[in-house]
C-alpha cells in the first residue's frame, strides 16, 4: 500500500495560494475551482478542502494578498499636500487595479458564499478607506472625514470596475484617470464650499 504524500502545511498553503492566484489571472473567478487548483497543486481537491474550508477561504487568502499589496502601495504615497495626496491615491488604485484586472474581479465579483466575512478581510478594506480618510480629514470638512472617504472611494471604484471589465466605453468615452481625478477635485471642492 502506498504512503500518503508528506507536506509542509505552510509551503502548501502558500503554493495554494500562488496557484489560485494564477488561475484567477488566467480565467477569473469562474477559473477557481477545487479540481484545478489542485491539479496545479499537484495534490488532490482532498487535499485543498483539509487546507482550507471552502474555496471562498482560498479567493479570502488570495484577496489578502492583494490587499496587502495594495496598501503597500498606496503607503508609499508620499505627497503631504491633502488634494494632491488624494489625487495620488486615485491614481495608484486605478493603475493597481487595472493592472491586475482579473484579479480585480476575483476581489470584488468572486462568489459569496456567505453574508459575512472574516475580521481580518473588513479589517483591510478598513484600513483603505482610513488611508482615503486621513487627507480628506486635513481639509477640515463640515461632515465626517471616514463617511466622505467611503463615499469618494466607492466613486473611484465605480470607475475602476467598468475599466477593469472593460465596459466604461459604454458610458463615456474619457479616459479613467481623468474621471478619477475629477472625482478628487469635486470633493476637494465641495469641502471647501462648506457643502460636505
């Protein structure tokens, strides 16, 4: 009879993590799938399911580092100036993102298996929009710093998700980048109106 294959739970679960990551490169979020990762792997799904719990816990670990890799990003920013650092951090999100388009969707279109998510996953998306609420906070704004970040981040999104699927054509013929700035500048502007 043979011997079950010996692995390192920690390579494994990295080697997991590399390999879902390639395949939502290569396929989306439709791509990954049990049988492919292990076949990429090099292991049976068996093997996947006693690493991970459902395959939405391997697109969380994925997600996770792309998170990271995000705020990584997004904290070498180095802009003081509060309207210059947001139009900084527009710029970074949208390039990130639609560098990484497939794996984009994999974060934002991936299946939801559940109606809750991990701390640490809240946590990181948290800790963008903290990143978006610290400049705005700088403007002295008459409403709350956190609110208008979520607000501008879900504006600058919106405008990330139609780039990444290549469907903004559909709506306007102007470039991301630009609307994502004009996104910024109305902010700005409307805090120092007085109006938000």
């Amino acid at each position: 009879m043979a011997r079950p294959r010996q692995y390192d739970p920690n390579e494994l679960h990295a080697r997991c993590v590399e390999v879902a990551r390639q395949l939502l490169e290569q396929g989306g979020p439709e791509a990954l799938t049990a049988r492919a990762l292990a076949s990429g792997v090099g292991v049976t799904p068996g093997t996947i399911y006693n690493l991970f719990r459902n395959m939405s816990a391997v697109l969380h670990e994925v997600n996770r580092h792309t998170f990271t890799e995000l705020a990584q990003a997004i904290d070498a920013v180095s802009v003081a100036n509060p309207q210059e650092r947001l139009h900084a951090l527009a710029e970074v999100y949208l390039g990130f993102m639609l560098a990484r388009k497939v794996v984009w969707r994999g974060l934002f279109e991936g299946p939801r298996v559940t109606e809750s998510f991990p701390d640490w996953y809240l946590a990181l998306i948290d800790g963008l929009i903290d990143r978006i609420a610290a400049p705005l906070a700088m403007l002295e704004p008459q409403s709350s710093p956190r609110l208008l970040a979520e607000q501008l981040f879900l504006s600058v999104h919106g405008i990330v998700a139609l780039a990444a699927s290549d469907r903004l054509d559909l709506v306007t013929r102007q470039d991301p980048h630009a609307l994502a700035q004009a996104d910024v500048d109305r902010m700005v502007a409307a805090i120092r109106a007085g109006a938000v």
